[in-house]
C-alpha cells in the first residue's frame, strides 16, 4: 500500500511541475467511477461483450466470439478469466493491429469519452470503438474499455487518491461535497487550505455510515458503552438525503453515491409531477426556511399497508403521478443535519433526533420520521428484532444518541443488527447444488456462487427446480472442498442435456442461467440460512432474502436436498409462525416488568364454544403454540378444542403461577423464547394419545419436543434402549421404527 502510494505521490508531482495544477482531467480518469460530470455510458459487460464482438468483426458462431460472451470462463485458449477488457487484450492481439503508443493526450481522451457519452444506438457506439481501436495499441485500448467499465481493476480507492493528493483536507471536502472536480479545482494549488469542508445546501455529501454486524447481539450492545441506545428498523430501500432550501421553492434528492433523483421526486413543493415533494405544503414547520434530512426512501403498497421490495421503488416513483392509489415512494428520516444555515454534525444525534421532530409534520405513508425506542439491554434489542422479522424487515441499527454524524465513516456509534444472530428468526435450507457462475477480477477463474435447486417429487422425472443463488458465506477451505468434489463433473450450459435435470424461469430477467451445470447425482447439499422465503420468478415460484451458506452438507447425499414437498412445509409452516408473532403484538408498557409472567403469544383466534365431553383435563392448563405436523396432523385450534372438550383449560400467553402444559410441534419464535426459560415442551400427539387412552399418560421421548435434563432423564427410564414403551401398547408405525434397530 505504501509503495501505491509513493507512486502515485511521484506521478501527481509530476504532473504539477509539467502540465500544470489542474488534476481533475487526471484524476477523473483514475476513479471513472466517482466522476459525475460525465453523463453515464449505459454499457454494462453484456452489453461492452456484443459491441466488441462487431467491433471486432467476429463471426457469431466463431470460437472467439463463444470466448468473448463467456468472458467470465476459464477456456482452453489460456485466456484471462472474470476481466472483460483483457479477454478482449486476448482474443484481438491475434489479429492485425497497431503497434505504436498513440498521440492521444489527456484532454483528448476525456472528449472522446464525452463523445461515447451521447451515444444511445449500438451503431454509433460500434463505430466509436472501431475508430479507437484503429488509433490506439493494444494495451491502450485495454484501458480504454476499463474506463467505459469505470474500473481500472488497479486497487486505488478514492480516499487513497485524494489523500496523496491533498491529504485530509481533500477527503473532507470530497466528503462534503461529493464533487471530485470541486476538489481538484479548490485544492490545486497544494498550499491551498480550500473552503470549508462543512456541509453545503443542495451540495451532495457521503452520509454516515453503519457498522457492519458484530458477531452477537451482545456484542453489540456492548459497543454501546453501557449506556442507553436507540434501536431504529432497518428498510429494505434507498439511502437518500433530501436538501430543502427557499421555503421548500428549491428541493434537490441525493443518493449515497450522488445521483441525483430529484426527477423522481420532486424539484419544489408545487411539483405535481414530483412523487414525493407535491404532498409536502404542510410538513415543515414554517420557521423552517432551509434544511438537509438524510433517510431511506422505500416503497408503500397502500392496498396492503406493506413495504415493498427495493427493486419496485423506481416503479413506483415514475407511476405515483398518474396512480395516486397504487404503490408510491415514502420518504422515512432518521437524522437532520443542517438547519437554517447551520450545520448539526457536531450535535449529538439526541440533539438532532429533537430538531427533526420539532420541524417536522408527518404526512401519513408519504413523509414521515422513522420511529425509534431508547434501550439498554439485549432483551430489549431481541424483542424489536423478533417483531421486525414477523413483518418482513430486514433488521435493525442501534444508534448511539451521544455520538456525532461522521461523514463518510462506518463506525461503531451506529450497527446493524441481522436476523443471524437468532437462530429462530432464520430459515436454514438444504438445498442441492444444480449450477454454477464464475467469478469477476480475482475471482474470474474460479465458481464464486452456486445456483440451488429444488427437486420436483411430483415430477416422474425428478427435475429440479430453480430456486436461489448463492455466493457469500464459502471460506477457502470450502471452495477447496467442493473443487475436489466436483472437479471434471461441470457441464457448459450451452448442453442441452441439462434439460432433462433442470428446469429454469420462463422469465429472460431472471438470472438463473449459470455459466456451468452439474448433473444432480453428482452434486453436493449446502445448508442455506436466509432471513426469509420470498415468492419470485425462479421456476420453484419462490426464493430466499438475503441467503448464505451456513455449511456445506458433506454428510448428505444430492438426493437428500430440499423436494417440493418438504419445501412447501416449511413455508408453510414459516408463514403461520409470522402470523402467530404478528397477532401477539400489544401495547408495551414503560419501564415495566413482571417475571412470573413471559408474554409469548399463541395468536389465537375468538374462542369458540365447545361442548365438554369428559373430564380428563378437569385439573390442567395448556398453553397450545402450534398445530401438529405427525398424525393425526390437527390445526391449533382443533387442538385447543379438544383439551377444552375434555374438561381443560387454554390460555394464550405463558403464565408460570399456572404451571401449564406447554404444546407445540416445532421450533417457532415463540417457542425458542420459552426454550430460555428451563421449560419441558410437549408435542401435541401426546394429547391425542392421552384421549384415547383415557387418563394422562407419564412423558416418554416421543412426546417432547424439547425438554429440561430432568424431564428427559425420567421419559427415558419409561422405554427401553429401542424406544419401546414399558407401559403403552405400540403401533405399526412406531413397531415399523424400532424394526431396523433389533
């Protein structure tokens, strides 16, 4: 890095003493992508690939035209993998081509570039590439593509650049300003100071940022300092800051990376074609003349008060002024950080949270503060997380009220908190690994993710299909594993043969085309945990939010990954345990606790009338938390019925002064929150059993579904060393079980 830096540290120097003390025309082109007074090339390497391919005049079916739109793959020609622009250096240095460095300057390189800028038709853009490529080397035009691509793959990053160029007077005001030829021009001369590097109304700045997950929720609590914190709900949407200057005649959006979108959103409060700002008349406060919020801009469906994925806000904005009914963005602010001239960054954020809601006016699913509550402990934080998880978010930040807004930071005074850390509030998958996709950069040669299948059970042939990709999560170790599993067993996809084992989306915007295939007998299982089962346009209908592996199944065989069947089960089953914790939801009361009372709902509908046939259950309280998912499979109600019919009594909600019968069949939510607490849970079956014999039976293994050492300790002494029953007759079923065993 030292070295990286001495060498550029030389060439600006250079520069300065021989062309002069304007960088900008240099700099812009060593980080293309932070230039935003070049218009956008709308090339993207699809795209870069099928315009190299005429340029280059290369027969469609040809060899090198396959290599060229495979340019991710490794080849049997040795040729670069995962770096378009030397895929291309590859495949052109066979041909015809000029040997000479060209005469291009820096200006004129930067005016051609402009030039592709304008371009919309694929023929003007051919024709550009044609015209450099009879001009220019090789090795130039190499370059040349990666400034189209805005990555020169040289591992510089901006605040490297601008430190060596102005030091840390440069990175604040880049910072401040997001603005690189505002720095180059104010800090040319190197024993300039610059303006300001303060925030600047209607000036795009780098927002704060939040940390990354720690690895526990007490660790991050920790991080905290002991103190209180505040717990915000992350949203699965835009980071935007919305400058609001004139009284609101002037409004100007910004995202993170300084695109503007106040074409979306509004220009002014009396913009009606804005999505946002035409609602706006009412929502400041009118002492408030200017201000910059920084928030997160999603979407609403207000047909079912819900949140909708990212992918749909831009829909959504560009239809609002025609649709006021349908889907349309909704602006949440969580921080303030200039107001009436003054710049807040260095208030605490108590300080600014108290501005915000001073000036602010909500306007209901439009514009509105997001909501937060003061916190101290991890309990705390486990129950905001738990809610936010039944309704489809993606987490939460903790935000220390103390701490300042640091401008283009990630640090500790704000964290994000994710499902992971629950184990409860994940899904975790087996799935088959049906496809592969290469890398890019330093990855291109090796399979960086992994395509998953879901296998057809109903099907005679046992298709599987498509269902998610994956690529986070894999250590070295675990490429290295499934290299050694699956070496020479990769297919190109181009084989139809993979026809008869898979089947993929009808839809071309689904990416679920990989660049190899395997055939499913010769594949591995990964357990895959996600935050949640989405519906998607993958071939199994559904998918996962936010998946990564959490280990690769060695232990299993291909076949044993996820079928239909299985798969629908748990989807199932997942959704009722979301509307089982949705329906729990009731007013919290401040600062108050009462421990002889754990508040875990079973989200019970009005209790019906039942007519009381026996007295079996005459003297016992259940707590029924869900259905059964053995035989005789019973809904949660029909259980709750049958304990009332027989003389018991059902209550919603854990009360330890009743000593209850808790029931359940799996895992949920709420019954990994009593799990905590030191309690035996009861599989429903048990019930059944109960009723048919006629008086409550002692506890065997079967019947648990977890249980205290104690509890275990004294059903296991009720069966032998087979799991036969001592004292109950067995069934076919149960004999069928203990049969392979003997």
């Amino acid at each position: 890095r030292e070295l990286r830096r001495q060498v550029l540290k030389m060439f600006i120097d250079d520069w300065r003493a021989k062309v002069g003390i304007d960088l900008f025309p240099l700099l812009r082109l060593v980080i293309p992508s932070r230039d935003k007074e070049r218009s956008m090339y709308h090339i993207k390497e699809k795209t870069l690939a099928k315009l190299m391919e005429k340029t280059l005049n290369l027969p469609p079916n040809s060899n090198d035209a396959k290599d060229l739109r495979a340019w991710k793959q490794p080849n049997h020609h040795n040729y670069s993998s995962g770096d378009l622009a030397q895929r291309v250096y590859d495949i052109a240095r066979k041909r015809p081509s000029r040997q000479d460095p060209s005469e291009y300057t820096i200006d004129e390189i930067n005016t051609l570039l402009d030039k592709l800028s304008t371009y919309t038709k694929s023929a003007d853009q051919v024709e550009w590439l044609r015209n450099i490529y009879r001009t220019v080397n090789l090795e130039e035009f190499k370059w040349i593509l990666r400034l189209i691509l805005r990555d020169l793959h040289i591992g510089v990053s901006e605040r490297t650049l601008l430190s060596v160029f102005g030091g840390q007077q440069a990175i604040k005001l880049y910072n401040a300003t997001s603005n690189l030829k505002r720095v180059c021009w104010e800090l040319a001369d190197p024993t300039s100071t610059g303006s300001s590097s303060a925030l600047h109304l209607f000036s795009c700045f780098r927002p704060h940022l939040a940390a990354f997950p720690k690895k526990s929720i007490e660790t991050a609590v920790q991080k905290m300092g002991g103190a209180d914190f505040y717990i915000e709900e992350k949203f699965d949407g835009e980071r935007i800051q919305m400058h609001y200057g004139d009284n609101g005649a002037q409004i100007r959006f910004f995202s993170r990376n300084a695109k503007d979108y106040t074409h979306l959103y509004g220009s002014s409060i009396q913009d009606q074609s804005g999505s946002i700002t035409r609602y706006l008349k009412s929502a400041f406060s009118p002492k408030v003349r200017n201000c910059i919020l920084d928030g997160e801009m999603v979407a609403w469906d207000s047909s079912f008060q819900v949140i909708l994925p990212f992918g749909t806000l831009k829909a959504a904005a560009r239809s609002a002024a025609n649709n006021k009914d349908g889907p349309h963005p909704m602006y949440v602010i969580f921080d303030i950080l200039y107001l009436n001239d003054n710049v807040l960054l260095e208030y605490p954020l108590s300080k600014r949270k108290e501005a915000l809601n001073k000036i602010i006016n909500p306007i209901l699913t439009r514009f509105q503060c997001i909501s937060y509550k003061t916190a101290h402990t991890v309990q705390e934080v486990e129950s905001s997380l738990r809610k936010v998880i039944a309704n489809s978010s993606e987490g939460l930040v903790l935000k220390n009220p103390r701490s300042k807004y640091a401008l283009n930071l990630r640090n500790i005074a704000w964290i994000k908190v994710k499902p992971d850390y629950m184990d409860e509030l994940i899904e975790k998958l087996d799935c088959t690994v049906i496809g592969a996709f290469y890398g890019s950069g330093k990855r291109g040669n090796i399979l960086a993710s992994y395509l998953c299948g879901i296998r057809n059970d109903s099907d005679p042939d046992k298709i599987y299909m498509t269902f998610c990709r994956v690529g986070g999560g894999f250590s070295a170790d675990d490429y290295r594993k499934i290299d050694q599993m699956t070496r020479g067993k990769w297919r190109p996809w181009s084989d139809t043969e993979r026809l008869r084992y898979i089947q993929t989306s009808n839809k071309s915007s689904v990416n679920d085309k990989p660049d190899v295939w395997i055939k499913p007998e010769d594949s591995f299982v990964i357990e895959i945990k996600s935050g949640e089962i989405i519906e998607s346009e993958y071939a199994a209908g559904y998918s996962l939010r936010f998946p990564r592996v959490a280990r690769i199944r060695d232990d299993k065989n291909p076949s044993d990954g996820l079928n239909m069947t299985e798969f629908n089960e748990i989807r199932l089953s997942s959704q009722e345990e979301k509307k089982e914790l949705s329906l729990s939801k009731k007013p919290e009361l401040k600062r108050k606790r009462v421990r002889s009372r754990i508040e875990i709902y079973s989200g019970a509908s009005k209790q019906r009338r039942v007519e009381q046939r026996g007295t079996l259950f005459s003297n016992c309280t259940f707590v029924i938390l869900t259905g059964s998912t053995q035989n005789p499979r019973l809904t949660k109600g029909e259980i709750e019925d049958a304990v009332r019919s027989n003389g018991g009594s059902v209550i919603q909600s854990f009360d330890s002064s009743r000593n209850p019968y808790v029931i359940a069949d799996r895992v949920s939510i709420a019954v990994s929150s009593l799990q905590k607490e030191n309690l035996s849970i009861i599989r429903p079956r048990w019930i059944s059993l109960c009723i048919e014999s006629g008086y409550i039976l002692p506890l065997e293994p079967s019947d648990l579904l977890v249980a205290t050492d104690d509890t275990m300790n004294q059903a296991r002494n009720r069966v032998d060393k087979y799991g036969d029953s001592y004292t109950r007759h067995i069934s076919t079923s149960d004999l069928m079980k203990i049969v392979p065993y003997l």
